[in-house]
C-alpha cells in the first residue's frame, strides 16, 4: 500500500509565479508491517498548511517518520519549519552547510535552513545528513546521491560564486509572461526531439537529494532540483546497487526542477528510460511539480522527452496528485490525465 502525493506549489509575489516542491508520502514498512510518512520538501513558508492538512485529512497521522529536504532554496526548504512545529516530525534529513565550511555568511536562504534546525531542535527531532547510502525502513528508502564530498565540492564552489559574483548579478526581471494553459500548445504529434546534453544547473540545484523508494516492489525516484552531472552520479549509483535500469526498472519518476530542460538530456534519459519509441518503451510514470502561471515549468522539450520514452507525465499545475496502490478512492478526486505531446519553441527558456 502507497500513495505518493505532489501537492501545488506556487508563489505568486514573484511575477508569473514561481514552482516549488512539496511531496507526501504514505506507505507501509514491510519488515515492520505498520504506515510510515515521508514528507519530501515543504515549498515555500505559507504551503505548510496545506501540506500538514494533506497529512491529517488523507493519511491521518500527525506523525512523519522522516522529513527530506533536498536542498536550500526557499521552494523547496521554507515550508518544513512550519510542518516540524504543527506534526511530530522523527527525524529530519538536511544537509547542514556549517559543518563542511568555516564561513557560510554568503549562503543563501541561511536564516530559513536556521530556523528549519533550530525548530527541529525545540521538539527533540534527530537530525542528520542525507548523503550516499543513506537509508531507512529496512532499506525501502536509500539515499543515492549526493556523496558527501561531491556535496562539500559543490558547496564551495556556490560559496565562492555568491562572494564574487554578487556585484555583476542583474535581477532575472522582464522576461516573465503570463502563464499560458500548457493545454494551448498540445499537438496531436510528437515532434522531433529537441533536447539537448548541454543543459547547465547550478551548483545548488546539483547538490540535492536524490532518493529512491522501493515500495511493493516498484522503484521510485525524487530528485528535486539535481542537474544532469548529479543525475549521473545517482544511475552510476542505482546501477552499481540494483543492476543496470533496463533489469531493474523505475515505475515512476520525479522529473527534476519542475521539468526545466537544464536539467535532463536525451543520453541520461535514455540510459534510466529506455531509447525513445522502443518497443521495449518504459512503462514508468512521471511527475512533475509546475507552477500554472509559471511560464517556463514544466519544459516541452522535457514533456515530450518524457512521453517519447514511454512515460505516463502528470504535472501539478496548480492541483494535487497522486500515484497510488491498494488505497481507497478518495471522494472528489478524479483521473489523472496525462499531458498531451507539446509544441516546442526555440527560444524555450
């Protein structure tokens, strides 16, 4: 029994909006036979709510066995406080910057990892660090990515950017547009592909979590914001452990930074999924978390990337969603379609 949630993730302060993470999770620990609750990334500060709601409402439990938070941004990280102070949170896996360099005054979104750890403190949660073979619930949930000291390489390397960078960075403003329904672009074809090896992310997004759930016997993969080098490193590792994707498949997938196509390429894709139309074609299922209004999120490109390979591709936009087994219907909720194929632009952030 399992139901993976993505709850909406929108902050509407920025304009066009801006995506965020925010994923429940509910199963049952075999060796243990009793529920257990994940909560991976708590999106901003204000979607605590309803993600302790979801939590009551849905799994009904005030406990989480173990919080995740994949990495600092502010999508990502600000809404766990808020989750640790109303739940009784077990232990909470963060990556603590203090403990791997002298200065971090340049690190961004400091005060809110701060008052995550210091809240978690206040209630007597375990805190620990989520690096590379990590795991718990008798081995259902693994860490696989990153090392600690790919992490510690990553950390200074972002460091040193925010020292010496700050004064030429210019504010990402104006290229902004109003959300456009991803509907409005569906095309009853598959374009040719268009994705490329050559997508960057920064430092920080390659510095998250990389998760994997084995639940009734399906893999799962939550991989936040994490770009195509740490990507690779997580498959180097899932191979070295479980054998190569083609033998041991993933059944569903969290398509990484809200599906920005910086952050996937045809070769990784094709080494987790499987080669595009293959008549062997993957049967997984990916999730993406996207803001509605947010212009760039989720990537065509990325879409289409994902459903060339086989995969059933839901995206949040603005609601809830859920994969599920061996739960009961939930009363309002109804079929998640999946998105069609997507006209692609050039000029495609």
């Amino acid at each position: 029994m399992f139901e993976v949630d993505f709850l909406p993730v929108e902050n509407r302060d920025q304009d066009g909006g801006k995506s965020g993470d925010a994923i429940a999770i509910n199963f049952t620990v075999h060796a243990e036979q009793r529920q257990a609750v994940v909560v991976i990334d708590g999106g901003f500060k204000d979607t605590a709510d309803s993600l302790v709601g979801h939590i009551r409402e849905y799994y009904r439990t005030n406990v989480v066995d173990l919080m995740i938070s994949t990495h600092p941004d502010a999508d990502h990280l600000n809404g766990l406080a808020g989750v640790v102070e109303a739940l009784e949170v077990r232990e909470l896996m963060v990556h603590q910057p203090r403990a791997h360099v002298r200065d971090v005054s340049d690190f961004s979104n400091l005060e809110a990892l701060d008052e995550l750890l210091d809240t978690a403190k206040a209630r007597d949660v375990m805190v620990s660090e989520p690096f590379t073979g990590e795991s718990r619930f008798g081995g259902q949930l693994t860490v696989l990515g990153p090392t600690a000291s790919y992490y510690e390489d990553l950390l200074a390397q972002q460091l040193w950017e925010a020292k010496h960078l700050a004064a030429s960075a210019t504010a990402a403003r104006g290229w902004w547009q109003r959300g456009v329904n991803l509907l409005e672009r569906a095309v009853d074809w598959l374009p040719v592909e268009t994705l490329t090896d050559d997508g960057e992310t920064s430092h920080r997004n390659n510095s998250s979590v990389i998760t994997l759930l084995t639940l009734d016997g399906q893999r799962m993969l939550f991989t936040g914001d994490a770009g195509i080098p740490a990507m690779t490193a997580a498959a180097d590792q899932y191979e070295n452990t479980y054998g190569s994707f083609a033998a041991s498949p993933l059944s569903f997938m969290q398509a990484p930074h809200h599906g920005s196509k910086r952050n996937l390429g045809p070769t990784l894709l094709n080494r987790v999924l499987g080669m595009p139309n293959s008549p062997h074609a993957s049967s997984t299922i990916a999730f993406i978390s996207s803001a509605k209004a947010a212009p760039k999120h989720p990537s065509p490109k990325v879409v289409n990337a994902l459903t060339r390979r086989g995969c059933f591709v839901g995206a949040t936009e603005g609601k809830a969603i859920c994969h599920n087994s061996g739960t009961l219907a939930r009363p309002g909720w109804g079929t998640l379609q999946p998105l069609p194929a997507l006209v692609e632009d050039d000029d495609e952030a």
